[in-house]
C-alpha cells in the first residue's frame, strides 16, 4: 500500500541500526564492569530484534521504541566509554 511507511530495509535504516549496536559492543571491549555487561546485553538484544525485521518488519510504534532504544544506547556508551581513537 501507498501509505505504508518503507521497511527499515527499503529505507537503509537496518543496516545503521545494526552498525550503530555493533559500534557500541566494539566501544565497551576492554570494560570489565557490571554497566559495561549491562549495555553490551542492551546492544546485542537491540541486534537479534532488529534483524528480526528482516523476515518480518515491525509497526510504527515498535520500529519507533526500538529506535529510541538504540539513540538511548548509544548515548550511554558515549557518556560511558571513551570515544574510539584511530
């Protein structure tokens, strides 16, 4: 239908949401702490759900939890870890 926004593959948005989560596990190695276990869990449980949408894209209202959920995460390895150098 017409009015259907575009899956997060048509858009492109998968692809960034994946390398967004992936980014945030490769900034917390090295950080052997319960909120760095805490945010690594939070990261790979926003990857198996948003591979999921491959096979089946969500809602509106899931897509848009799913991607606050993702700018929460990356703000908080942000404030966390120390930005990556190189």
């Amino acid at each position: 239908m017409e009015d259907d926004p575009p899956t997060p593959k048509d858009s492109g948005s998968l692809a960034i949401f994946e390398s967004t989560c992936d980014e945030c596990i490769k900034r917390l190695s090295g950080f052997d702490t319960d909120r760095a276990d805490e945010l690594r869990e939070e990261a790979r449980s926003l990857l198996v759900e948003i591979r999921s949408w491959r096979g089946a894209p969500p809602n509106v209202t899931e897509r848009a939890h799913v991607v606050t959920r993702v700018m929460d995460l990356y703000r908080a390895v942000s404030e966390y870890a120390l930005p990556l150098r190189g």
